[in-house]
C-alpha cells in the first residue's frame, strides 16, 4: 500500500487541505519543496531557451 503522499499532493493543489492531511501529513513540508523545486527548473529552463535565442558577442 502507498504512503499517500501522491494523493495528498493531489488534494493539496485543489485546495482540499483538510484531505490531504488525512493522507498524508507531510505533506505540508513536501509540496513547498517541489514547487520550489519546479519553479527553479521552470526558471533555469526559461534563461536557457533566452540564452540560445541570443547571438554571440563576438
């Protein structure tokens, strides 16, 4: 059986806090981690997409 977290984090971002408690009460450390993380990448991937569109200074 599954810890929950999958389902606590689906609840969590529909905004049904009280679920995903029930689910999985880690929940409340766990997802400001990955969106912290997501958004990192999002932005690293954003800079990246900027910096090949660039010419060269040379």
């Amino acid at each position: 059986m599954a810890c929950g977290l999958t389902r606590a984090v689906q609840h969590f971002i529909h905004f049904e806090f009280e679920a995903a408690w029930h689910f999985n009460k880690l929940v409340v450390l766990v997802f400001p981690i990955l969106a912290f993380l997501w958004l990192k990448w999002t932005y690293k991937a954003i800079n990246a997409i900027r910096t090949k569109d660039r010419p060269n200074a040379g």
